[in-house]
C-alpha cells in the first residue's frame, strides 16, 4: 500500500512537471521574442514563431484525447513529451527564424498532448474524494505557469541566453518523463477502433488555416488581402466537412454526444469566453506598466504576481469547494469576482498607484483563478474512462481557441483605439510630432526606460495618456465575454463532484486504475 501510493505521488509529481514545461514555453518564448530576432533576423517573420506551435497544438488536442480513449493515456503522453523535448533541443540549436518556426511546430505536436491528457490521467487514477484536490493542484499549476512566464523569459534572456528558455526544458520534461514512465501502469483494456482519418485529416486544415489567419492577419497582410480572407474561407469549408463527416464517423474525433449534455457544453462555452477575456490580462497589463508608468521588462514582469498568487488560491479553493457544492456555485461567484476585476481593471489610468493596480489584478485573478480547476472537472463529470481524455481536450481546445481569438481581437481594438487617439492628440501626423507609430510593437519599443528618456515631456504626456485610454478602453471591451461567460455558467446545472461515503470507497477502491 505504502508503495502505491509512493508510485502515485511519483506519477503526479510526473504529471504537475509536464503541465508546467508545456503551460509556461509559449509565454516564456513571446518575452525573448525581441532578443531572438535581434540575432537570427527575420522580423517579417516574427509571428510564425509563435503561430507555428498554437496552430499544431490546438490541432492535435483533440486528436491525441480521441487516441488516449482508444488506446491508452501512458503511450500518448509519453509521445508527447518525446516530441516537445525534440522540439525543444532543435529550438535551442536554431540559426534562422525559419528554422525556429518548423522546430516549433514540433514542439507543438508535444504539448498539444501534454496538457489535456495529463489533466484526464489525474481522473482515472485518483478516487473521487480527492480528485477535487487534485483538480485545484493541477489549476493552480497551469494558472502559475501561464503568469510567470514573462517573468522567467525576461531573466533568462537577460541573466543567461535565450538559446536556454529551450534547454531548461529538458531536465525538466525528463525528469517528467521517468516518473511517469516507470510508475504509471494502466489497468484499462484497450481495443482496437477505427481512426477517423478523415474527420482528423479536415480538422487539422480547418484549424491550420483559421489560426494563420489570426496570426498573420493585420501583421503580415491586410484583413482584406486575398490571402488572408482565402484562409478563412478555407477554414469554413473543411470546417463545414467537418462537422459533415464527424455525423457519419463511427468513432468521431469530436463527438456531438459530448455537447447533449449541459454541463459539458456550458463548460466548454465558458472556456471559451473566460479565455478570450483572460488572456488581455496577461498580455497588455505588462504592456501598461512598462509603457505608461515607465517599469522596465522584468518589473513588468513582476507585477503580474498578485494575478498569479490570486489565481493560484483560488485554483486551489475551487477544487476543495467543488465536492461541497455545485460546479455552478461555484463558477456564478467566480464569473462575480471576474466581471467585477474586470470593470476595475478597466478604470486605470496614469495616475494609478501601483498598490491600486495590484489589487485590481488580484481581484481579475482571484475570479479566473476558479476556472482553472473546476471546468476542467466540470466538462468531464459525466463521462467515463472511455470518454475522458476526448472531452478533457475538446475543452482544452475551446479554451485555447477562445485565448488566441481574444488575443487577437482585443490586440485589434487596442491598436485601432491607440492609432485613433494618437491621431487626436498630435493633430493626425504622430510620425511628425516625435510620437511613435500607433501598432503595438512601436509604442512598446519606443517607451522602453531607454528610449522614453530621449522624448521630449510634452511629446512623452500625450503618447502615455493615449496608450493608457486605450488599454483601460479595451479592458472595458474585454467586459463582455467576461459577461456572456456568467450566462453560460447559469446553464451548469446543479451537479457537483460526488464523493463516496465510506461504505462506498472499499466498492470502488476495484474500479480505480492503479499504479503498479
């Protein structure tokens, strides 16, 4: 007994370091991103970096959680880690941006197994008394990881070489890997099904080309070029075939059984729209410090660590608490919190003390920090092993997909209002007045402390009130996803984490996959 649960430890400590190294690469990757061009060139090319592994990952979500249901969780994990540590060492050894993007295409094919299958392990091994526990854990490790990424991006690329945010991958992900390796065993029977290749094959185009055309749309070509509305009209047509082909497939990758059931569907659409709300936090708060009170890349950094402790006990509590009461109850506090941090997130200005500012984020951290744990659980309550690990990644993907079109979307909002108020507040020539460009890349740059110094004050006022009415305008903007999410969470239902009484836990202790 004593064993076992030494091997289970080993197989969570496994699994909590696999999450981490794949949660936390892409924010790490994005801080270093200015570094990495300054040496390998090809800033014409500067987002494929970054689209290349969203758009393998996100298209392999689904395909791997479909696998692991047909064939097992270890072998798809493994597989997973094998391919991100690949991926990974080929990133460090990259000589032009080029070859950084194929590489991390690759590194994209791992995590986009790494992340929902690991979540799905965690409910075929622990009996339902502590998976609320373990569901807060693995939350709070996943809100952890995507909130300090910047800050370890920056120290690394500053203190040792951005060549090493793909190294420091690799003890890491081999130390995941042996513990999983050597101590997780499966006890579910597999049998041999049909893959549906074909219903593998048009998701993969569907989501390669709507995730170009985010990517690339607005940076390399114009909304309206023929490349970019070509992509997303590809996108419908092999989604449309799609959602054909997934009615006849015996075995579909994403099946629309999993949406008949209510707290699967209300979960997935607040995952959604809670990512797409979510990720303007992550990304445009730094922007605000380093931009508008003049805070320097790694402070900008730092000051995202009350969203992250904030989001961490929350995690955490959202876990324990989910045992106790509905998912809902849960969730309609959260979606509370959230709105209100939102809204507060939205008043800031340049005169906001730091202090203020923090407690704004923690509060949008506190109110996100739920969902991290309790959807997670939520989206797979009503299925069985056999359906787990493709519910766990539909849901997975639906978050990622609302994050990269929030991303995008508000990124679009916030430029469009920054371009607007620079115009009024330099009369419509900012390039001729000594202010910046109005895209988010220019003002960035231009007002780091380095360059903020050499503008004249009367210049630097204007750029810095304009850069501040926008962001706290968009974060405005981000209120409605936050408040279509709290309608999708009233649609729960009143389920909640059943645990077993103690008569019950010796019938099931058979029923639960052991790990020797």
């Amino acid at each position: 007994m004593v064993q076992q649960q030494s091997r289970l430890g080993f197989v969570v400590a496994g699994l909590l370091l696999g999450i981490f190294v794949a949660s936390i690469d892409n924010t790490i990757v994005a801080t270093a991103m200015g570094t990495i061009v300054g040496e390998l060139g090809g800033i014409d090319k500067y987002v494929w970096v970054t689209s290349a592994y969203l758009v393998t990952e996100m298209a392999a979500m689904p395909i791997f959680g479909k696998l692991s249901d047909m064939y097992g969780r270890k072998r798809f994990f493994v597989f997973g880690i094998f391919m991100f540590l690949l991926g990974s060492v080929l990133c460090g050894t990259a000589t032009s941006i080029v070859e950084l993007s194929i590489y991390r295409a690759i590194q994209g094919i791992g995590g986009g197994a790494l992340v929902p299958i690991a979540f799905t392990i965690v409910f075929d091994v622990f009996p339902p008394e502590k998976r609320g526990k373990m569901g807060g854990l693995f939350g709070a490790v996943f809100g952890t990881s995507s909130l300090f990424g910047p800050l370890v991006g920056a120290y690394i690329t500053d203190h040792i070489e951005w060549r090493w945010i793909f190294y420091i991958n690799l003890p890491i992900g081999l130390i995941a890997l042996a513990l999983v390796y050597f101590n997780y065993k499966e006890s579910m029977e597999h049998s041999k099904q049909r893959i549906d290749w074909w219903g593998a094959t048009t998701l993969v185009g569907a989501v390669i080309c709507l995730m170009f055309a985010l990517e690339l749309g607005g940076q390399e070509y114009a909304w309206d070029s023929a490349v970019i509305l070509g992509l997303f009209i590809a996108a419908a047509v092999l989604l449309i075939f799609f959602l054909f082909i997934e009615t006849r497939a015996a075995e579909p990758i994403i099946s629309y059984s999993m949406f008949r059931k209510r707290l699967f569907a209300a979960s997935t659409m607040t995952g959604l729209l809670y990512g797409a709300a979510f990720i303007t936090f992550a990304m445009y708060i730094p922007m605000y410090v380093q931009g508008v009170t003049g805070g320097s890349a790694t402070n900008s950094g730092l000051i995202l660590l009350p969203m992250t402790l904030a989001s961490v006990v929350a995690a955490q509590m959202g876990g324990i608490l989910s045992a106790r009461t509905s998912y809902r109850n849960i969730m309609i506090f959260s979606g509370i919190v959230f709105i209100l941090g939102t809204f507060l997130l939205a008043t800031i200005t340049p005169d906001t003390p730091r202090w203020l500012l923090s407690v704004y984020m923690a509060v949008a951290g506190f109110g996100v920090g739920f969902s991290f744990s309790v959807l997670g659980m939520a989206g797979i309550h009503h299925f069985d092993m056999r359906q787990r690990g493709s519910a766990n990644s539909t849901l997975a993907f639906v978050r990622s997909l609302g994050m990269t079109v929030g991303l995008t979307v508000f990124g679009i909002v916030q430029r469009n209002l920054l371009s607007g108020k620079m115009a009024d507040a330099f009369g419509g020539a900012g390039m001729a007045a000594g202010a910046p460009g109005g895209s988010f890349g220019d003002v960035k740059e231009m007002l780091t402390p380095e360059k903020r110094a050499k503008i004249p004050p009367e210049i630097m006022d204007k750029i810095v009130d304009s850069l501040s009415s926008s962001i706290s305008t968009m974060f405005m903007w981000a209120l409605l996803p936050a408040s279509l999410a709290f309608v999708a969470i009233l649609f729960m239902g009143n389920a909640r984490l059943l645990v077993p009484g103690k008569g019950e836990k010796e019938k099931n202790k058979a029923a639960v996959p052991q790990t020797e």
